[in-house]
C-alpha cells in the first residue's frame, strides 16, 4: 500500500512502478536452435558457424581520403558532404527514416506506423556507463540531440534488436512509457522496468501486427549478455538476438541489428523476397588482439555490401559509426565509412548508398 502522506507525484510514480508488464510470449514458427556444446540447453545460437573466410577482405589503403566527407581531425568529428542518389517515390508509399545516432533509427512505415529501433539517447544504464569511463579508459560518447519529445511521442511500437548495453536502454525505456507495445526477441521481459509495459517476445521468423505494418523478427550472427561480472553470475546468449522486417504497403524495410556475416541473409532474402530499404552496420569489426572474432558477430564495410547484395536491396543506409558512437572497435568515428566508399567502388557495387549524418532524415 502506499503511504498516503507521501507527495502525490511520489505516490504516482510509485504506483506506475509496481504496475505489472504484460508479457505475450509468440509460439516459435520454426524449432529454435540452442547450444548444445558444455551441456548447455539454455543459451541461444546462431544459425551457421563462424566462417572460415570471407569472400572479399580490404587489406592495404582500406581507408583513402575521401572528397565527400569532411572531417575536423583524421577520420574523427566528421559530416557527410557527397550528393546522395536521387529516388523517384510515390509519397504515399514511402518509410520516413530518421538516423538518431548509433544503431538509433525512427521509422514512419507507409500506413503511418511510428516505430523506434533500438532507442539509446544516452549513455550505456547506469553503473555500466560509470564502469566504462572510470575503469574502462572512456567510453562515452557525444549524445545524441535528434530526440524530440513528439517522437517518443508518435511512437505506435518500439523494437530491439538485442539486449547489449548500446542497443538496450531501460533509461529509455521509462521515457519513452507504456503507450507503445516492445517488440523484443525471446527472454527480454525480465530485463524490463516495471510499469505497465506492453511486451511481446519473438523467435525468429515470427510477425506481429502494428497497425497495418506487419513486424517480422529475423535472424542475425551475434550473441547476447548483459551481466558485465561474469564472476558473479553468467546470462550468455539466454536473451534472444536477430534483426527485423517491416511490411507496410507492398515494401519492406530490413533492420539488420548487430550482425556479421553468414548464410543467414540469403535464407531472409528467400523468405521475404527483395528488400526496399535496408539499414545495414558498417562498424565495430576492428579489434587488435580479437579481430576474428570481432568480425564474426559485425559486418565489415565489404560484408555489409554483400549482404546488400544478397537481399537486393533497392536502397543501403549504413549505420554505426558516427559523431555519436561509442567507437567500439574502429580506428575513429568515420573509419567505416571512409572504408564503405572506397570498397563500393573496389568492389563495383551497384546497390545505390544512402547515407544519412546523425540527425537527418530521407522518406524512401
């Protein structure tokens, strides 16, 4: 019970935050795979194994300078300056894409859907971010400042792609409220906040309905864990990991979420067809001493066109470098894209690039 001499904002507050969430577990359309190596039967895996080789790797004069992006310092504090292509688009029948920062997007679908992919306005939860400055060297990041209250606002559904630190934000989570429903892959729920949250747990090659947007969770190569003491207790790969596809009016829109490269963007492409729009990472394969296995659960620039390729995409918006990164793995905020332009034309890509600065928006 609360106390009833309690401030009324305070008895508000409190009372929201001992609101139940409602919880909606989907039934899996498919059997779902889990690892099967120590004798775990609880922790999730991905589809294909870690590649051997990858068809097209940059190994010298990866990033030459470039006239279309304009940088303060060497690859660092950068805007995208080149013209972008030129689409002919029937207004009606157009996703409004707005890069927030990082993995951040806000999308309006075609039927007029407002939906929020991996919303992160800050920094990483608290104490994570703490832990990072002050025992990590320094990981925060320029925040973002495309975040308008109407957007939170408008928004009709909020969708995750994983559960890591830079993607998840339960910070963000109590501003945004419990108007929209979370899409989540499968366990996300416990992760929660309480306070009345509208919460809808998905395997892969699942679909649930937004107005007349249908939301479809897919596959991605990555891994999940949140707990950041593994002394303490161990959560690897118990949340579910992928990325999504929206349906609105005839097109599609793909979400990669954090990924590397596998078979998996092939077996989407044959269960979906060709995409319209896909927004695909560039960032965060770059490690010294880990560079394999950084690669194996992120797209390098030359992999992220292949991958564009295999999903025949009419248009690729790269994600995850940028002003306001964490630099997680790359040599600054703008290496990737440096590598991206230079690789498209190495490798003769004809998937046309639409590339947003943080804060900018384009209907396609």
């Amino acid at each position: 019970m609360i106390n009833k001499y309690l401030p009324l904002p305070m008895c508000i507050l409190l009372a929201s935050c001992a609101t139940p969430n409602n919880v909606n577990r989907l039934e899996p359309s498919q059997e779902i795979k889990y690892k099967s190596t120590e004798g775990y039967t609880h922790q999730f895996a991905n589809s294909y194994k870690m590649p051997e080789t990858y068809p097209h790797t940059c190994v010298e004069n990866c990033y030459p300078k470039s006239q279309y992006i304009e940088c303060q310092n060497d690859m660092e504090t950068c805007q995208y300056i080149g013209e972008n292509p030129a689409f002919s688009i029937n207004e009606q029948h157009t996703f409004d894409v707005k890069w927030l920062g990082h993995a951040s997007f806000s999308v309006t679908t075609p039927t007029g859907e407002t939906i929020l992919i991996d919303p992160v306005t800050g920094q990483f939860d608290w104490p994570v971010d703490w832990a990072f400055v002050h025992l990590a060297g320094g990981f925060y990041r320029n925040e973002p400042t495309a975040y308008q209250k109407q957007t939170l606002n408008d928004a009709k559904a909020v969708v995750y792609s994983h559960i890591h630190y830079d993607h998840f934000s339960k910070s963000d989570i109590e501003k945004i409220g419990n108007q929209p429903t979370y899409l989540t892959p499968l366990n996300f729920a416990d992760y929660f906040p309480t306070g009345g949250y509208n919460i809808v747990e998905m395997p892969w090659y699942t679909q649930y309905d937004v107005g007349q947007t249908g939301v479809h969770f897919v596959p991605a190569h990555h891994f999940s864990n949140r707990v950041v003491v593994p002394m303490i207790t161990n959560d690897d790969d118990e949340t579910l990991w992928g990325g999504w596809v929206f349906k609105s009016a005839g097109r599609q829109l793909f979400f990669a979420g954090d990924t590397g490269y596998s078979g998996h963007f092939k077996d989407i492409h044959a269960k979906y067809g060709d995409m319209d729009v896909c927004l695909i990472p560039i960032a965060s394969y770059h490690h010294e001493t880990h560079g394999k296995w950084y690669r194996n659960v992120h797209l390098t620039p030359e992999d992220a066109l292949l991958a564009a390729k295999e999903l025949n995409c009419g248009v690729m918006i790269p994600w995850g470098h940028g002003n306001m990164s964490w630099k997680m793995g790359d040599h600054s905020s703008h290496s990737a894209l440096f590598r991206l332009l230079h690789m498209k034309t190495q490798l003769k890509s004809t998937t046309p690039l639409y590339i947003l600065n943080e804060g900018e928006q384009v209907k396609l």
